[in-house]
C-alpha cells in the first residue's frame, strides 16, 4: 500500500479566538479539519522518506525566517503550521531515513508517533499521584526489568536519555557506599572512586563531573584488542587504590561502546565486583537491546547480575525522542539515593495524593511527562521479537558492510566488528587520510547521499557506520559504499 498524499494547502483558518481566558478552539470542527491535514502530511513524509536526502543543511534565510521578536498577536495556528512545514521540516537531523548511520540514533516509528500525540492528549504529570500514566510507567520498567533479567521487583524510571540514566546510576551507588547521610552532608574527602573502560561514554566523565565527585575519580581502564576492558589492569587499578587510601565504589562495564560496538565480559565484571563489594553498573545505551536477539543475546551474559543498568529507548527500540531508562536491582537503595521524607508520609494518604512511591523518589525530576505510553504502546505493538529482529537485521547488515570493505580495494577496516557498529576508511590516496576521511563524510551528508559520521580508532580518522535504523536494508549499505568510493574517486581526481 502507498500513501495517499493530501495536497500541500494552508489549513482551514483560524479556528481559535484571537480573544479571552481559554486557549481552546472556538470551532472544534475547524481544529479537527486542521489537526486531520497535519496528521496526514506527517504520515506522508515518514512514508516518502526514502524519496527525500537524508539530511539537508537549513539554508541561511530559513534560520533568519525563525528570528522573530516574542509575538503578541496572535499569528494563529495556520501560520505556525506553514512556518513549521516550510521552515523546520524539511531540514531535521535525517535520523528518520534508511541511509543515517551517523552516532547511534534510533529512527522512531509511526506508533511511537501516534503515542506521543495520544500522551500528550492527556497532558500527565508523572512525578507523582494516583492514576493510570504511573501505572503504565510501573509496567514499562517492569518489561525492562525482565528483559534484563533482573528480579521482579527491580526498581526504574524513565528519564531523558542514557547519560542521566546513568547519572542516576552514580548516585545510587555513592548512596550505598556511604550511607544515606551522604546526601545531608556530602562526598567530602571521602576518596571515592570509580572504573570503567577507557572505551566507555564520556557521559560516564560527566556524571563524575556533576556529582560532585569530579572527573579525577574516574580512572579509565586500558582495553583489549578488541575495545573491551582489561580486567588485569582494573585488578590492579583497584588494588593501587585501595593500597593509597582511596575507596573504589562503583565499576561501569558498556554493553556496547559507542566508538565499536565492543561488549565488557560483563559475567566477570560481575564476579570481580561481588568479590570485592563493588556497585556493577552497566551502561547498554544501546547495547542492551541485544538481549532480545535470538541469535546474539549471549553477548551480554552477566548483564543480569549487575546492580543497575543504564540504557535507552530511543535507540535500538526505536521509539521517538527522549527514553531513556535505569534499572536498579535493589528498590531499596533506589530509593534511599531520592526519595524525600514526604515519601513516607505519602504511605496511607487517600484520594489522588496517594499512589507512593512516586517516581519523583526515583530521580531528579518532580514534573515529569508521560513518555511511558510511547515505550509501552511500541513493545505492545511489535512485540519483543519483532524488535529483537530489528536488532539482528542492523548486526547482520553491519556484517555485510563489514565483508565489502574486507574485500573492496582502496577500503580498510578499522576494528573488529561486534554488533552493529563498523568503523573503515579509505586509503590508498595520496595526502593526509584522516582529512580526506572527514571529507567524505561531510560530503556524502551534505549531498544527503548517507549519513555516517567520524570517529578516532587507534590514532587514525575513521567512517563510522551505526547501523541502528529499523527502516535500512542492504541496498542502503551499498549505497552509503558506493557513495564513499564515489566521493573518494573526486578527491583523488581521478
Ligand atoms: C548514546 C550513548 C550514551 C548517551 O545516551 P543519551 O541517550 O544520548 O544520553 C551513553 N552511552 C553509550 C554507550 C551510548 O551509545
């Protein structure tokens, strides 16, 4: 089935009163018109994308056009809406099309589409009280729990995305390290200190930084040939620590670094944290997804045995900006790192002010939106195994691009391919490679042909080739190649 396009008109009017307290429509039948065409030609683009350059850079006068001063008038629906499908449309990040491969961005999906506007009908406040949203929220965190393997009563919330999930995750642990008195009183000199691959997300640094804990407590562990932690050197970094009066609190393994894919050998992080009474942390930003591929779900082996994982909705499962997700084991300590005394006294309250606990005492937020109906109406419509076949189709096209450039001439790769990341670079070309390989990917994005991005493998600039698009096939591969070896040909002059 195509889709029916709807002729690019203006909407029907103004259907709101340029006057008076409320803000609601004074023709509700105007709206619905108006809401309908708006419905219609964002249901048009997402099923023309593959018609469309991948991303295409806003031209000068439509940034200028966005500049306006704070208006007082009503300019009305209808102008808003233009300025939105002429303006803003048409020069989005690209994430949505079949041939972005840049960083690890997730595509979305019409439901998810469908659920954002359904949640925000409801415009829910999920810091607290007693209704139906939380429960849906309850629901999600319960899913995620059991995708992970962790106990029933695993404690979660949603939040923005992986880096405050794990923000999240720091604190809980600095919480069960010292005590809940740390919150009155503070970190201190207590010489807190954490590990985790020098492979691992810079947001890991930045939580350290915004704890208050500082960036030095972070010690970066050297990692193997294949991006993974060396769990000799952490041994040892624990041990120097300890011996120089320091307190090792809390070792994060990634479940798929950003750079490669590499997976920590998350079973012995688990054992080398129980023996020493470390908090086991997992970033699975992306990576965690995997535990729903049929065919490489044991690559996280041990995932289950940490304490709390961090990772992301709007990546691999592909639901519409901002999910991301923490697990913690223990709903204890999860909640002793947030909850406020009015936590305990909320216990037996009637009425709407009932309900505790509340995801306010789960995290920093106290108004909080409803993005648990987009994750919830996503897993209940597709299914664990239609996501988890996302998942092996993105790793099995990452094989296949990673087998072309193995055997096309002038191409090298980069590092050993685990999931779904393949870093490769064209060489064989007089001059400096890494500005020539920076160029081909600004190229290939601005032509809107594909959209990899760069990234550093030992030294060297290398294209980097996230494959995280539930929409991608084989032929987008070949073409994000080919544009590469087109651009690589131009450079070379030839
Ligand atoms: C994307 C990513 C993050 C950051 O997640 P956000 O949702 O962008 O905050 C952290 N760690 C890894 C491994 C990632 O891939």
């Amino acid at each position: 089935m195509t889709s029916q396009r709807v002729d690019a008109v203006s909407l029907s009017g103004i259907p709101f009163p340029t006057e008076g307290a409320s803000l609601d429509p004074a023709d509700w039948a105007a709206l619905r018109r108006d809401a309908h065409r708006m419905l219609d030609e964002a249901i048009d683009d997402i099923s023309g994308l593959r018609t469309q350059p991948v991303w295409t850079k806003m031209p000068q006068a439509r940034r200028q056009a966005l500049r306006e001063a704070l208006p007082e008038q009503p300019q009305g629906l209808a102008a808003a809406y233009d300025q939105f499908r002429e303006t803003i449309r048409p020069y989005a990040t690209g994430n949505r099309h079949p041939a972005f491969f840049g960083w690890v961005h997730g595509a979305g999906t019409v439901v998810g589409m469908l659920a954002e506007m359904l949640a925000a009908s409801l415009n829910a406040n999920l810091g607290g009280r007693d209704h139906a949203p939380i429960e849906v929220e309850r629901q999600v965190i319960r899913w995620a729990a059991e995708m992970l393997g962790f106990p029933a009563a695993a404690s979660g919330v949603l939040v923005t995305g992986t880096s405050m999930a794990n923000m999240i995750g720091v604190l809980v642990a600095r919480t069960q390290c010292l005590g809940p008195g740390v919150r009155r009183h503070g970190v201190g000199m207590s010489g807190l200190r954490a590990y985790s691959s020098a492979a691992a997300h810079n947001c890991i640094s930045r939580a350290m930084d915004m704890t208050g804990l500082g960036t030095d407590a972070l010690r970066l562990i050297a990692c193997d040939e294949a991006g993974r932690m060396d769990l000799a050197a952490l041994a040892e970094a624990v041990a120097r620590d300890i011996d120089d009066g320091f307190k090792p609190f809390l070792v994060v393994g990634t479940a798929g670094t950003v750079d490669t894919g590499a997976i920590d050998d998350l079973s012995r992080l688990a054992d080398f944290c129980a023996a020493h009474e470390i908090w086991f942390h997992v970033d699975g930003a992306f990576g965690a997804l995997v535990r729903l591929s049929p065919t490489r779900r044991g690559l996280l082996d041990g995932i289950e045995r940490a304490d709390s994982v961090a990772f992301d909705f709007h990546k691999w499962a592909q639901v519409p900006y901002d999910a991301g997700c923490i697990v913690v084991r223990d709903p204890l300590i999860h909640r002793a790192a947030f909850a406020s005394s009015a936590d305990y006294l909320r216990r037996d309250v009637r009425g709407l002010a009932g309900g505790a606990p509340w995801p306010c005492d789960l995290g920093p937020d106290l108004s909080r939106g409803f993005r648990a109906l987009k994750v919830w109406m996503t897993i209940k419509t597709y299914g664990t195994r239609r996501l988890g076949a996302v998942v092996d189709h993105s790793c099995d096209l990452a094989q296949y691009l990673a087998r072309r450039v193995a055997v096309t001439a002038g191409l090298e790769l980069l590092a050993p391919v685990a999931l779904n990341i393949v870093c490769f670079r064209v060489i064989d070309v007089d001059g400096d490679l890494d500005t020539l390989n920076a160029e081909i990917v600004a190229d290939l994005q601005e032509a809107g042909i594909a959209a990899p991005s760069t990234t550093k493998i030992n030294g060297v600039v290398a294209i980097r080739a996230a494959i995280v698009n539930h929409r991608s096939t084989h032929a987008d591969i070949d073409r994000l190649l080919e544009g590469v070896l087109a651009a690589a040909r131009r450079h070379a002059g030839v």
